[in-house]
C-alpha cells in the first residue's frame, strides 16, 4: 500500500495525536469526529485538548494539507477507530461507539481496505466488527483486512510514545496482521509484534490488569501494617532490598481511564475465572473509603485533645502525581466524602488545576499555614517539602511516586 490515505475515527487524546503524526509523515489523513467543536477547532490548526508538542504538530500538518477534520468519514485505505470504550451499567463494556463507528464506514469500504481497532476493546470485539462488516459487505469478505492494535501511551508524552513504543498488532487473519504490520511501519519506530486479533486484545487489558493487581498488593499490605502498627514505607523499602522483590507504593486508591477501568473487561467477560483481578479492583477501589474513615477518626481524636473541631488541609485531587487530571481520582472521592462531614473543616489544594467544581481551591502555602492536620492524597511536587509532617498522617495517602 503505497502513500495510504487514512481515516482516523475519533479525534481525542488518542486519535488525535495519532493522526497528525501519520499526517506528519506526508500521508493524507481525514479526522472524523462526532463533535463539531472539535472538528471546528482543528481545521482552525488549533487543538481541544493538553498534551505537549500537540498543537505545534496540529498546527503545521493542518496549514500544509495533511490533516483535515470532518464530521463524516470518506473512502480512504486505512480506517482507524479510536473512539470511546467506557464502562456501562454493573462494569460492563460499552462498545456501542466502537460499533457505531464501524457502522459509519460500513458503505465506503472498498476491496483492500484496512479497518484497525485501536479503542481498548474486551476480548472478541474486533472479530465482532469484522461480522458486522461481513455481513452487510460480503462481497468484501476475501479482500478487507481487519485487525487491532492497542494503544500504550502515557499521557504527556503521546507524542514521543506514539513513534517509540513497541506496538502488538493482531489482525483476524495472517494477512490482515501483516497489511496492519505494514501500515504501522510508516511511523513507528519501536518494536512491531505480530499475534492474533484476540491476544491483542487481551494483551492490552492484561497490562493494565497487571498495574492494578500490583498496586492493591500495596495497597493490602497498607491496610495491614496499619493494623500491625507497622510504616508500611518502610517495610516495602526493606523488601524490595530482596534481589528479586519490586512492590510498588501504596496510595489513595487507583484513578484515571484505564488502569481503573481495563481490568473489568476481563472480570465481566470471565466472572469465573477471574477471581484475582476481580479481587485488585476491590481492594484498589476500597481504599479511598478507607482513607476517609481514618482522616475522620483523627479529626475526632484531634477535637478530643482541644476541644474544638480541627482545620484539615486535603493536599491533591488528580488521580496520579503531577498532573492535571482528575478522571476517576480516588483523591476526589475521598474530599467528597469528607467535606461538609462534622467532624472538621476542610481546605482543598491542587496546585495543577485553577478550578475544582465541588469547592474552592486553597493555595498550598496558605492551607499548610492555617491547617491543623495535613493529609497527602497525590504525591505532588511542591508537597515533597512538607514530607518532614508525613509521619503523622502517612496512612492517608501516597508519598511516593509510583
Ligand atoms: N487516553 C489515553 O491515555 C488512552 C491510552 C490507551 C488507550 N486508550 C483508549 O483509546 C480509546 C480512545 O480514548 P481517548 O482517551 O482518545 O478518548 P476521548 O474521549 O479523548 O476521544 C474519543 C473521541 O471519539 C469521538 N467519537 C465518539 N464516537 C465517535 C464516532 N462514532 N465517530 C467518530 N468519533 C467519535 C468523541 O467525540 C471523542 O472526541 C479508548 O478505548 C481508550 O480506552 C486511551
């Protein structure tokens, strides 16, 4: 497939980034987007989300022709689907905008087509689409390639993870994964591994599931030497001093869009056998709730002591250290449910966001002046200074970065 014109479905924090760097190549490629903002702004040469070098990228594959946005999608060679896969009632997989996105090219398909997944899916979703093309396109079923590619990057460095992570393509048959293998060679630098369509699948909620697994291992082992009355800092840094031991630190919970999310499309399509994983989310999901009945307990010890409710400062919201993002954040859960409680008064700090919706934002400087109590929810930056305090309030929260 010479100089492939592209249709990338869905322009957020994934398909975005990933069109204009095959944009950048000098491949014409067509945005789609079901939101006319978006699709306003990036004609525009302007971008509707933070990611670094993102808008200087956008900017300049849109003012030479590279990269236009649309509200429909067109024939091209290649369609993309990096469109939403959120959880839906009882932690299910939504895949509905997978399929409506598929549905979407459905009468431009043509003989030699690729059509990539890169939406994080549950197990058996590309072959799924694949029937769905077939059967309305079956005139296409010896000559369309379909396969899925997961997505692995970190948020802040999109743009140089794009080109330099190792990517693992499956497509449903071998040469769908070789016509995938070929169309990802434009622009990726890093490794480019072969498998089937539903390995990866599962390799992608597998990395995820890992990171959460570990993490509750933390996060148990904190519940426990609160108990035994044990610094669970301490301990972990003696472990890891084994040469075959690496436990990562315990926090506030586990946040964001996908390592608190991934791992129930394995639990829900292998409620059975999935008895660990299932377990992690527990464990990881229980531990903002845990943290806010121990900042309770010694805002009450504290009132006993002088007689009058304490002044607590809430130190970060984001759901990881030094970050603006607050999706999914066991730190907001745990300011949620201790403010307007009787048992203190609360100052919240978030030195990377200007606005919180649910209450106002105190600078931290002030709040460490005016508070009684400290409590690390993120480990943030500008909180390392005050770790000298932690000793006191350190069950409540991460003071390390993971
Ligand atoms: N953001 C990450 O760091 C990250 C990392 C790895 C994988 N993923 C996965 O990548 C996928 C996309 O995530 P994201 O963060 O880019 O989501 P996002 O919400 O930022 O962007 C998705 C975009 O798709 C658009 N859209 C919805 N339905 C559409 C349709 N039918 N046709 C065209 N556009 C449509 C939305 O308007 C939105 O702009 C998800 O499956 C996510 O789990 C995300």
């Amino acid at each position: 497939m010479n100089n492939p014109k592209v249709v990338m479905l869905g322009l957020g924090y994934i398909g975005l980034p990933t069109a204009a760097i095959i944009a950048s190549k000098k491949l014409q490629v067509l945005g789609v987007d079901v939101q006319a903002r978006v699709v306003d702004t990036i004609n525009a040469g302007g971008v509707h989300i933070i990611e670094p070098d993102l808008d200087g990228l956008v900017k300049s594959v849109v003012s030479n022709g590279w990269l236009r946005a649309a509200l429909k999608p067109e024939p091209a060679d290649v369609f993309i689907v990096a469109v939403p896969t959120p959880f839906g009632e009882e932690k299910r997989p939504d895949i509905s905008y997978v399929e409506a996105a598929t549905r979407s090219v459905l009468p431009l398909l043509r003989p030699g087509n690729l059509f990539i997944i890169e939406s994080t899916s549950p197990v058996g979703t590309t072959r799924k689409m694949a029937k769905i093309i077939f059967e309305a396109r079956p005139e296409l079923r010896e000559s369309l390639r379909v396969a899925y590619c997961p997505e692995r990057v970190l948020p802040g460095k999109v743009i140089y993870e794009l080109e330099h992570n190792d990517r693992v393509i499956g497509g449903i048959d071998a040469a769908s994964t070789q016509a995938a293998t070929d169309f990802y060679s434009i622009f990726v630098r890093g490794g480019l591994h072969p498998t089937h369509d539903k390995t990866a699948e599962m390799c992608k909620l597998t990395e995820n599931s890992f990171r959460d697994t570990n993490i509750a291992f933390a996060n148990e082992l904190s519940l426990i030497c609160d108990k035994a009355g044990i610094n669970v800092w301490e301990l972990i840094e003696l472990a890891n001093k084994h040469p075959r031991v690496k436990i990562l630190q315990p926090g506030t919970g586990v946040g964001g869009h996908c390592i608190a999310v991934d791992p129930w499309f394995i639990v829900s399509d292998f409620p059975a056998e999935a008895q660990l994983i299932r377990r992690a989310r527990l464990i990881n999901d229980f531990k903002p709730l845990w943290v806010v009945e121990k900042v309770k307990n010694a805002a009450l010890a504290f009132a006993l002591e002088h007689g009058r409710k304490p002044l607590v400062a809430l130190l970060g919201l984001a759901f990881k250290p030094n970050i603006d993002d607050l999706r999914e954040s066991p730190a907001v859960q745990v300011a949620l449910g201790l403010m307007g409680g009787p048992e203190a008064d609360y100052l919240v700090v978030e030195p990377n966001v200007e606005q919180w919706k649910h209450g106002a934002l105190t600078p931290l400087d002030e709040a460490t002046r005016r508070a009684d109590m400290l409590v690390f929810l993120v480990a943030h930056r500008p909180f390392e200074r005050l770790e000298q305090h932690a000793h006191e309030l350190d069950f409540c929260g991460a003071r390390k970065n993971r």
